[in-house]
C-alpha cells in the first residue's frame, strides 16, 4: 500500500481511537487487497473490493472472522481515508459465522504444555496466559509495572474495547515470572521481542505450536486456547460465571456463558434417560 495513503489511515483510525491491533489488522488486510490487484487502493474501486471479498469466500474459503476484518478494514479505508461513498452491503450474510464450542485442554494437558516449556521466558508467558486468562494481544502489551506482588493482580491496559481491568496473578505464575525477571531482566515490555517492542504474535504462535508438539497433544492449540482453559477450568472449580466474565473483560454475560457448554460439571449434573431407573 502507498506509504502516504497508510500513514493517512493509521492517523484516522488513531484520531477515532481504533486499539493498536485493529490498526495492525486493518492495515494488512488493505495491503493484501492492493497486492491482489497490484495497485493502489485509491485506483480501485467498488468493483475490485466485490471480486476480492467474493475471491476470499469462494476461492480462499476465508474463515468469518478473516473476512469480516478485510471487510472492515476496505470500508474504513474507502469511507474514512478516501471519502467515498461505500454501497457493498450485504455481502457478509453469505458467509454465517460458525457456532463452534471452543476446543478446551484439561488440567493435565495444561501441566504438559508447561512442563515441556524449558525456556523461561515462554514457560513464564505461557503460565500468566493460563492462569490469568489473558489474550495474547495482552500478554505482548504487559509492562513490569502491570504486575501487582502485593496485591497479587495483573493489570491489563486497554484490551479488547479499550477497556482497563483487573485479573488474578498466580503464585505458581510469579515464582517462575520473578526467576525469569532476575535472568533476562527486561526494562519495560515484560515479554520484549526486538529492542523496545513488544513479542510479536507469530512468535508467540511458534512458542505454542512447539509447546503442543513437545508435549504431544492432538487438539488445535493456540494461545488463546489457554484463555479458554482457565476460563472453563475455573467454573468448574465453582467460580461464579459473573465473576469469570470480570476476569476475562467480557462486555456480555452471554460470551462468557459459552464456557458452561463446555464445562464437564455442567454435563454432569445432567443424567442420561437411558440410565434412569
């Protein structure tokens, strides 16, 4: 994408106060649309975006989630940036977003993923991504100072919505965090990547996928895959589900409540009719 025209989208989606991943998502996917056509968005039109989205859909069979950030990020750019009416409405309603429980990891296959992880700086992040119930965006945003010892709290700044909260920080977590802190001693990302930036997400996709192989587990895993696990993990430890929806900085009740389908205490209280007597 021309150099000018990005800086002029990431300025408006900084002045509508888009979080610093959606401008990383939005700015890609308009990258990949121009690299489609090899040329620049503002000499495409409402003709290219239709071939391109129909072109995820039926030829690169995108998931829902993919397609909905190219859409939006093409109409942002085109509405917001180029000033252009945007008429391409409707066409997401071909694409149904899936209704899929989320793959959950049991308490076992948890401890495997840890205990395989010898490298202390991802045994560290992987352990505060489990037991604080954090999203990778998060983890790679903390700073030193978002770890609370004394009142044993991880602090997370503006996450999904740009909203502060509050999560749990776990003693097993900041034993192996403090001894990672002593031998890399990082000065302000707590998981730094290169020099004054924080870890990437592809590396900590390496991290887990590595971590999964090592430990030999057959289910999908990924980073937010250990979200899940705590959040499941913790109702059926009997937490309430309002107090897990606050951990997790859930904005409905119903995105968390996802997780009793998932719950193996919630499937046991209910008896089969075939062993009813």
């Amino acid at each position: 994408m021309e150099k000018t025209l990005k800086g002029r989208m990431i300025e408006d989606m900084q002045l509508k106060g888009y979080a610093t991943l959606t401008q990383e998502r939005y700015v890609e996917r308009v990258t990949l649309f121009a690299r489609y056509f090899n040329k620049r968005p503002d000499k495409l039109g409402e003709k290219e975006v239709r071939e391109y989205l129909l072109h995820l859909m039926n030829d690169k069979h995108a998931s829902y989630g993919n397609l909905t950030v190219t859409y939006y990020a093409l109409k942002f750019i085109y509405e917001v940036t180029l000033k252009r009416p945007w008429e391409i409405n409707g066409i997401l309603y071909h694409a149904k977003k899936p209704k899929k429980l989320p793959v959950i990891l049991d308490k076992g296959e948890v401890q495997r993923l840890l205990s395989t992880t010898t490298n202390l700086k991802h045994k560290a992040m992987l352990m505060l991504a489990y037991s604080s119930g954090l999203r990778a965006s998060e983890i790679s945003h903390l700073k030193i100072g978002d770890i609370n010892t004394t009142r044993m709290t991880v602090m997370v700044r503006e996450g999904k919505g740009r909203k502060d909260r509050y999560t749990i920080l776990s003693k097993v977590a900041l034993d192996t965090l403090i001894k990672y802190l002593q031998l890399y001693r990082p000065t302000s990302w707590l998981f730094p990547g290169m020099p004054d930036r924080p870890i990437t997400r592809t590396t900590m996709d390496k991290v887990i996928k590595f971590a999964k192989e090592r430990a030999h587990i057959a289910k999908r895993v990924s980073m937010h895959s250990l979200r899940h696990a705590f959040a499941t993990h913790l109702l059926e430890a009997g937490t309430d589900l309002r107090r897990v929806q606050f951990l997790l900085g859930h904005k409905w009740l119903s995105t968390t409540a996802v997780y009793l389908h998932a719950s193996r205490l919630e499937l046991s209280k209910v008896v089969s009719p075939l062993d009813v007597k």
